[in-house]
C-alpha cells in the first residue's frame, strides 16, 4: 500500500501490509506538515536461521512498532522525541516497503534455536 505524504489524513486511519506471513496492521496520521506517526502492531511467524548451527527455526512476533515518517531531512528541534524516524525522499510512503525492511532487520538480528540453547556447548553467561 503507498500513500501520497500530502494525503495523508489528522484523524488517525487504519491500515495493514503484511510480507512473508509477517503482518503489519495499525493506524498512521498526520501531526505536522512533514511528519507522520505510525502506531503499528507487528504479527506473524517467520522462519529465521540458527546463529549457531545454521538451521531454520521459526519464531513468533507480536510487538508493538511505533514510529515517525519524515518528508524529507529530520530536523528534531526538541531532544524529547525517542521515536524512531524513517526519512522518506519521494513524499510517497510505501508500507509494503516498511515492512520488507522490518522482516530484513528481523532476519538480520542474531537467533538461537532450542536445540542450541539447552545444548551444553552454548556458552552462557551469569
């Protein structure tokens, strides 16, 4: 789903993509003339790769995701905002986009299957 940034309603509207069984469903709106707020819930099962061993094993995902779009450079006048910040360059916010690279940071992140950590060769720490 892509939506045009000057689209893009005050009144929070529903929407939801999903990529590989992941699925991202929540609403976004408009809070100043360059920023958007995505209040998102991110769902599924997907199949990740062992760190250790190298075997797949599938891991469940229910997490909320919570994040502001950019139309263009992010100036923060403020040091309040913690939020994340995806800076978009086309004034098109692509949510299938979203949550392919969600799914890739997900892939990326370091995992260790059952089998590995009641195994013995597992270094643990204390």
């Amino acid at each position: 789903m892509k939506i045009e940034f000057k689209k893009v309603p005050q009144s929070p509207k529903n929407f939801s993509a999903d990529c590989n069984s992941v699925k991202i469903e929540g609403t976004f709106c408009k809070i100043s003339p360059s920023l958007v707020k995505i209040d998102s819930t991110l769902k599924g099962k997907t199949s990740v790769q062992c760190s250790r061993c190298g075997e797949d094993d599938t891991i469940t995902l229910e997490e909320e995701f919570n994040f502001l779009i950019s139309d263009g450079i992010f100036k923060n006048d403020s040091s309040e905002s913690e939020d994340l910040v995806i800076e978009i360059e086309d004034s098109v916010i692509d949510f299938d986009e979203i949550i392919q690279s969600e799914v890739s940071s997900i892939y990326s992140d370091y995992h260790i299957c059952a089998n590995c950590v009641n195994s013995e060769l597992v270094d643990k720490e204390y």
